[in-house]
C-alpha cells in the first residue's frame, strides 16, 4: 500500500469509529443495535461460533478408563437401569387414578 494511502485509510478508519459511536445513540434501536455490534466485532473480534466438540466414542472412553474406573460406570449403569424398570414397573401396575368429579344432581321432574 502506497503511503498516502495508508494515511488516508487511517483517518478514515478513526473517522468510522467515531461515526459508529454516534450510531450506537441512535433512537432506531436496529441501527444502534449493529452499531453496537460493529464495535463489539472490532474491539474484541467477532465471536466464534460454538461449535460442538467431536464426542468420543463409547469404545474410546471405554479405553481411556482404567479397570477399577469402568467397573464403577458398570456398577453404576446397572443401577440406573434397575431405577428405570422399577419407575416403569410402578407406571404400568399403578396408574394414576382418574379424577374424582363431584355427583351430578338428579332432576327432579
């Protein structure tokens, strides 16, 4: 880049900011809400979209534990399974009763 050039878009570009600022007091909240976002964009970057972490396998988790460590998550995943059946065992032979409605007069003709 030639040297006026350089100098010319750096006044430019404080010019832009300062012309962002102004935006941000703006009395259209659409306006001033991308004003506010260009700035946020340019004094801290914009933000990085969360992207979800590959997930590890059952067989790579599995590996990473040690012994003692998987007999414990087996231990406990029976447990959680026993809960489960034993919640739906109590669903199936108890269900919720019907609601109770008041008696309806008879008429009396």
């Amino acid at each position: 880049m030639q040297p006026n050039m350089a100098r010319s878009s750096g006044s430019l570009a404080i010019r832009a900011v300062e012309r962002l600022g102004e935006l941000m007091e703006s009395e259209d909240e659409r306006v001033a809400a991308v004003a506010c976002s260009a700035v946020l964009d340019r004094a801290f970057g914009k933000p990085q979209t969360n992207r979800p972490e590959k997930e590890d396998s059952l067989a790579e988790r599995l590996a990473r534990m040690t012994p003692a460590e998987r007999e414990r998550d087996a231990l406990e995943l029976v447990e959680r399974a026993r809960r489960r059946i034993a919640e739906y065992r109590q669903t199936i032979e108890e269900p919720e009763p019907a609601p109770v409605s008041a008696p309806r007069p008879e008429s009396q003709e």
